[in-house]
C-alpha cells in the first residue's frame, strides 16, 4: 500500500471545513503537546511524523455527530487528549478527561487551561470512578471491547451512548464482546485510516 501523503494542519483543517478562529486553539493545543513530548512521550514516536492525520483528524472526525454527544460526556484513558480535547475545542460540549497517568492529566491540565476549554481532568483510574450516569463515552486505543465495557460499566445507563475507536479487528471484538454484553451497533468507517472504525454503541447491557 502507497504511504498516505503527510497531513499538516490547514489540510486538516479544510478536510473537516472548520473556521480559522475555531482551529486556532487547537494549534496552540498541538503545539504544547510537541513542546512536551521530549519529556513525557504523551503520543507514539512513530506517529508524529503525520501527527494532524493519525490524531487530531482521527479525533476531530467526531465532530460530523456533534448533536449526539450529550452531556456529562466522560472521555476514558484520554492521554494527551485524544480525542477529549480535540473534540471539546472544536466546540463539542463540556468533558471529563480521565487519565490516570499523573503526567499526561498534568499536561491535559495545562493544555485545557490554555485553551479555555471546556473540561475537567480526573487524574484517577477508570475503576476508581464513583458510580454516576454519562450520557456519553468516548474513548480512542484504550482496551479490547469486552475490557472496555467492563471498565465503563459503572458509567452505563439504558441511555448511555458510546464513540469507540477501533482498528481491523473490530469484528473479532464484537463478537467476543456480545457473549457478555447486549447493544446496538453502528458502524462508522474512518475518514483517517482505511482500516479504522468508529462504533456506535446504544442500549448496552450485561448479557
């Protein structure tokens, strides 16, 4: 397969037809991370490179569904902010980043107070939540789909509904994931990576 163009920032930003001023925050954003990055290794060395496609567009693609992102909305094992952050200053409502790292929530910490965005940072281990109701979840690269509900499950409602990231072996997943777990699924193809999936899951329960 022919390696994909590099993407920098304004073709991103055309790809996903946002505003000037809404963009700038996010290479403010874009620019911490890479300032940080020598000292944290808050993204895959091998990504950076093409860091616009591989996380901010991946990210960012989201925001095609933004009236379906309510709130509270939880983003879990956020890292550096993908896609939590990305989202929130392309104007996608109020998060709660959850990262247990305590120098990655250190840097989304900053990164948010920049920004101005929208977001809280819960520097604590997903199974550490207090038992609550989210209207959303999302997560990017975070755990096989049957660790993920389980590690969501004290978020989960009848309501809930949840973005999920997922690579070529998306359907091994779900197939493991529904001997447990009830849902409906809807699928997405990535706008960033022919191999990648976006799921959207509602009305998940324990099988």
């Amino acid at each position: 397969m022919a390696r994909r163009p590099r993407l920098d920032s304004e073709a991103a930003r055309r790809l996903l037809d946002v505003s000037r001023e809404t963009w700038t925050p996010l290479e403010r954003y874009i620019a911490l991370l890479e300032r940080w990055q020598p000292r944290i290794n808050l993204v895959a060395r091998r990504s950076l490179d093409d860091l616009w496609r591989r996380h901010v567009l991946d990210s960012a693609q989201l925001a095609r569904h933004r009236e379906r992102l309510a709130s509270p909305w939880y983003d879990l094992g956020s890292g550096a902010g993908f896609p939590g952050l990305v989202l929130v200053l392309l104007g996608l409502g109020q998060v709660r980043l959850v990262e247990s790292d305590r120098r990655k929530a250190a840097f989304l910490a900053e990164a948010a107070r920049l920004s101005d965005a929208a977001a809280v940072v819960l520097n604590q281990r997903i199974e550490a939540l207090p038992k609550t109701d989210a209207a959303t979840i999302t997560a990017r690269a975070l755990a096989p789909l049957p660790r993920l509900l389980a590690l969501a499950a004290p978020l989960l409602t009848a309501e809930t509904e949840l973005w999920l990231w997922k690579g070529q072996d998306v359907e091994v997943e779900l197939t493991n994931a529904a001997r447990c777990w009830n849902m409906r699924v809807e699928r997405y193809r990535s706008i960033s990576d022919p191999t990648g999936t976006i799921l959207h899951l509602t009305e998940v329960s324990r099988a």
